[in-house]
C-alpha cells in the first residue's frame, strides 16, 4: 500500500448536525462516549496499512486539529503521517472548498508525489469498517480509472442517496443523485440474482448506492478535476465521467452509516450499546484509535445500568442508566434517571475554586444534579444540569429552537456549555 494515499474529507458546515457542529467541524462530534467521528476514516486506514493520511478541514476547525495533533503520532521510521490541509487562500484559488472535488483539487499539489499511483478519497463522516486493500486490489483487476464502493439499500432510501446502474462486470453506466422519479427508480433496480452473483447478500435492497468512497488511479484524478471546475463529486464529476472513464463499483456488505444528520448520529450511538451491535467496538484485528486520556476506572455506586456504554473517568452515584451512552468525565447526581440519550461528558473536572465560585453565582455543578430525568436526549460536552430538572420531549415536538436546548427530529439537544437551572422541565 505504499503506492496509495488516503484523503478524508472533513465536511462543510455540519448543518444536518446543528446544535452539535456549533463550536465544532462534524468529524470532530463524540462519537461512542470516548471518540471522535474522524477516528473511524483514519483507524480504516491505519488498520489497512495505509498511513500516508492527508485530512482536508475548513469549518470550526481547531478542536479537530488539536484531536489528530495529539491523538496520532508516528515514529521516524514508519514514513507515515497525517497531515491536515485547511482551507487557505493561494495564487490559484482564492476561495474556500466549493464541494468535496473543488477540495480535492485545490490540493493536487500536496497529492502528486513520486511513486504514488493511486488516490482514496474518503468521507469523514461515516461508521464502518472496510478492508481498504480488497478494495484497492478489485480496482486493479478490473483494469478501472475509478472506483466506488457501493452498499445496497432499500427502494425507500433512494431520495438520499446517489444509485448507480451497473452492467453485468460492474462497470457504472450511469448515475442519479437522490432520484425522486419511479421510472427512474425502477430503472435502476437490480433483482437478487444480480447481488448473489457478486458476493452481496441483498435482502430485499434492490438499489444500488455510492457510499462517497472513491478509488483514483492518480493521473486520472488529475485530468478530471483540471478538465473541469465543478465543486462535487456526486452531484457533478461522477455523472460526467461514467461517460468518459472506466468506472467500476466495488460491492460491498458490511454495516454501514451516514452519521451526517442529528436522527442518524442518535440512532448509531444507541445501536453500539446493544448486546449484539452491527459494528463491533471490540474487534482487535481492526481496533478504533482515539486521542489516550490516561483517566482512571469510573466510580459506579448502587446504580441500575442496563444496555449502555459507560467511558472513562465517570462518577455516577445511585443512579438509573438504560439503554444509553455516558461519555467521559461523565458525573452523575443520585437518584438520576437516564434512559435512551447519549451523555457526552466533560472536557475536564471542575476544580474546588471553580466549584465555590460557580455556587456563589447559582451556576450548578459540571454534570447531571441530583433527581433529574433524561430521555430521549443528547447532552453535548461541559454542560451544567441543576437537580430536578427533566429534559424529556413529552409533547412529541419535532423541531424547537430554545435558549438553552434544541428538538431536532423529537431528539431533545442540550448545547455544550449549556446552563440548566435546578428544576427546569423542558
């Protein structure tokens, strides 16, 4: 894998993910109590003994940064490295990325290296897992210029995705990005004798979809993003040049998901802290790398814990946790009732000053008060929850703009930093 470099695209403005992208890039999102979303793309590549790395950020860009700074480190004699290329003006450009091609093609430069051959362009936003290698290999035995990975999916995701239409080698003969249209749908279907034939399990999924993984021979990543200016490689390289290129699609069959939206992101949380999860953070062939925070063992006293995650560094006294993700530095009054809600912790432990001072200004604690109730919520980083409140959306909104909390598809959002008086309900 010496001849392929890996580029992960760190996203635009994360609006889907609002209020979580208010202070952060979305590959920067918690992710699992004691992760970031980045870590999924680059432990992939670590784990596919592909480490030259290149991350292309732009928005709310520093905590990002200051996590792969710490996070990833590599000796003098690996010749790996992660480099981040942030959005900048130059002779050439003096704008910011347009799209994920106008990213990749304001930094030919830094890709067009001696002895490498081929490009793999990566999103920043999934989970999954993915022998990168397999994929790399397929691409040259078809003898193709590109490569997508696609995963098949059900008729009723076809207006999120792009689908493609493959012949019977697997060769893309055309593409629609996000087709609302039934004849254009049922042109694009596939029957499962299609799927079975190429090693895929369809399952009742007769469309196939780009999962926004792309394999590049080099030279070919040149000449198509210089024979253009358009910004994106769905909506606009890839219709194009099916046309023009040999593209192949690579199938494949493992869990996979978009966490790019506040439903999605929610519903992966609480999956990993199934007894059975589809994607398994306990793999140690193809572990998941994050930044070391040496905090100790979390303090657990007579409390309730069922189906949940709980991370390091915690203090939870007494209290009720189902079905829920705790993130670190988590602390957690008695008698505390969680229930289906990710609790993303702390970024530090509040001194004793910092303590007296926040009471003498009737600030609560860093952390969740005695007797307060949390369902159905997520609870960004460093917020402030007094005793006795409840955030529980018992009125089934669905979309709410609040001072101090947010409803995004019924999904109660606390922001970070967020203040929560003592008996507040939401």
């Amino acid at each position: 894998m010496d001849n392929v470099i890996s580029v992960i695209l760190g996203g635009g403005r994360g609006t889907r993910l609002y209020p979580l992208t208010k202070e952060r890039s979305k590959p920067a999102v918690p992710l699992a109590g004691k992760y970031r979303i980045i870590d999924i793309p680059i432990s992939n590549c670590l784990n596919s003994n592909l480490n030259k790395i290149y991350v292309l950020t732009q928005f709310n860009s520093t905590s990002l940064h200051r996590h792969i700074t710490r996070a990833y480190k590599f000796d003098n004699f690996s010749r790996g490295f992660i480099e981040l290329l942030a959005a900048n003006q130059t002779i050439e450009s003096m704008d910011w990325y347009q799209g994920t091609a106008d990213a990749v093609r304001q930094n030919l430069r830094f890709f067009n290296q001696p002895n490498i051959d081929y490009a793999l362009i990566l999103s920043g936003d999934q989970l999954y897992r993915m022998n990168y290698p397999q994929a790399i290999k397929e691409h040259i035995r078809t003898g193709a210029e590109i490569t997508i990975a696609t995963i098949p999916v059900e008729r009723k995701c076809a207006q999120s995705f792009g689908i493609l239409k493959v012949d019977e080698q697997g060769r893309i003969v055309d593409f629609f990005e996000k087709p609302k249209d039934d004849k254009t749908i049922d042109s694009l279907s596939l029957d499962a004798s299609f799927f079975d034939r190429h090693g895929v399990r369809a399952k009742g999924r007769t469309l196939l979809a780009s999962m926004g993984i792309y394999i590049f021979n080099l030279e070919v990543l040149n000449d198509v993003l210089k024979e253009t200016n358009k910004s994106d490689f769905g909506k606009d390289i890839i219709p194009e040049v099916i046309k023009k290129r040999r593209v192949f699609a690579y199938f494949f069959d493992g869990y996979w998901e978009d966490i790019g939206t506040i439903k999605s992101f929610y519903e992966a949380n609480l999956k990993l802290a199934s007894l059975s999860p589809s994607f398994n953070l306990y793999d140690e062939k193809a572990p998941i790398y994050t930044n070391p925070l040496f905090l100790p063992g979390s303090i657990i006293n007579a409390c309730k814990i069922t189906q949940s995650i709980i991370s390091d560094g915690c203090i939870i006294n007494n209290a009720e946790i189902h079905n829920s993700v705790i993130g670190s530095r988590s602390i957690i009054g008695e008698n505390a009732i969680i229930k289906d809600s990710i609790i993303m912790g702390a970024d530090y432990y509040e001194s004793e000053s910092n303590i007296r001072t926040n009471r003498f200004k009737k600030i609560p604690d860093i952390g969740i008060g005695n007797n307060s109730r949390i369902v159905g919520a997520i609870i960004d980083k460093n917020v402030h929850i007094g005793a006795n409140v409840s955030i529980e959306n018992t009125k089934k909104i669905e979309r709410l703009d609040e001072k101090n909390y947010m409803i995004r598809d019924y999904i109660v959002i606390i922001p970070k930093g967020s203040v929560i008086p003592p008996n507040t309900v939401t």
